[in-house]
C-alpha cells in the first residue's frame, strides 16, 4: 500500500530550486515537469503557503505559451505577497466563517452536495492502485488537492499504476470539473494570488485534458 504524504513541496520549479527535487524513478523530462506542476498546485490548494513557499513560488520560470506566461504571473504575485496576507486569502477562500467562498471537491462540483459518488468513486481508486494516506486528514479524498498530488505521483511513477491507469484517473477525478473550479479561482475578485493560482490551474488542466484525449 503506497502511502500519499500531503503537500510536501517536490516540484523543481523550472527555475533554480531544481536540485531539491527527488526523483526515485526513471521518467522522461516531460513526466518529470508534470509532476512537478501536481505538486506545486498540490501545494498551494492544500493549505496557505508560508513565506518559504512563496520565496520558491517566486522563482517559478516561464515562457510565451499560455501555461509559460501564467507561470510568470503566479512568480510576480508571489513576490508581492506576505505569508500572513495569503494565509488570509486561503482563509476567505476555502474555510471562511461558516464556509468559505469555494469547496474544492469533486462531489460538490459535480452534484451540489458533499461526500456523495465522487467521493466513493475516489476510494475505489485509491483502493485499486493501492493508495493510502499517511497520517490524520480532515479532508476528504475528493478535495482537489488531494486528486492532485496522487495525478503527481503517477506521473512520477510513485504507484505501481500504468499510463492508462493515469489516463483513468484523470478523466474520472479530475477531467470533469478540476479546470472548472480553477476557473472560478481565476474570476474571483476577492482574491489576487490565488487568482493567478487559478489561471495557472485552469490552463494547466486544460493540457492535461488535451494530451490524454490525443493518447487515446
């Protein structure tokens, strides 16, 4: 039974940070990054970056394509932001008083209510490629950024899962609603970093949906 240790910061960043990243298999560079970018939205959608975080966050790279240019984007509003104003945006966003303005699940996204099918079908998964998560968790297996980094660790070849075991998992936990809620991260006026969190998600998704769709 593999065990899903939550959000510890394994993505290289594309940018100076590249040697912290561990690598325990063999995967090609375009698996590699992948992985890195489950992680890093892994991260940030499981709890309030500290200021070590958003220093990294800071040294993200880009380029001219869309995913590129939102890396540059999500770089200069962690620059911008102190640890204790983005705890506040993580708050506002997602626990709130009462609750907060978005629920990351699958089973809210896809039938208005929690702990519902979405959710059942997540532990049936987890059960068939022999995922388990280490230590306590309040949130359910639904909350994206728990779906994230278990997409991270099939890229990296964490769990003994082929590609269309990874394939499965995304169009069942992820295809259907992921790059809606980062969409809706991303038109947030309440919010400015986790707005470029958003732009980033959500376009990143959108490959992701892409490249699986073109593997068929």
């Amino acid at each position: 039974m593999t065990r899903v240790s939550r959000f510890v910061l394994r993505p290289d960043l594309y940018g100076a940070v590249a040697d912290q990243m561990s690598v325990q298999h063999e995967i090609d560079d375009v698996d590699h990054l992948r992985a890195a970018e489950y992680g890093l939205l892994a991260l940030l959608m499981g709890k309030a970056p500290d200021a070590d975080t958003l220093t990294k966050v800071a040294m993200l790279k880009g380029d001219a394509s869309e995913l590129g240019m939102a890396h540059i984007e999500l770089a200069a509003a962690a620059a911008e932001f102190s640890e204790r104003a983005a705890a506040s945006e993580f708050f506002n966003l997602f626990i709130g008083v009462g609750r907060g303005e978005l629920l990351p699940y699958a089973s809210y996204y896809l039938t208005g209510f929690l702990h519902e099918r979405p959710l059942a079908r997540v532990r049936e998964d987890f059960d068939i490629l022999g995922i388990e998560r280490a230590g306590p968790g309040r949130e359910p297996e639904d909350h994206i950024a728990i779906l994230l980094e278990v997409m991270g660790g099939l890229a990296r070849g964490d769990f003994e899962a082929d590609f269309p075991a990874q394939a499965r998992f995304f169009d069942r936990h992820l295809k259907p609603w992921a790059a809606r809620m980062f969409a809706d991260l991303e038109i947030s006026h309440s919010v400015k970093f986790y707005r470029a969190v958003g732009h980033a998600g959500r376009i990143f998704m959108e490959l992701e949906s892409e490249a699986f769709a073109l593997s068929e």
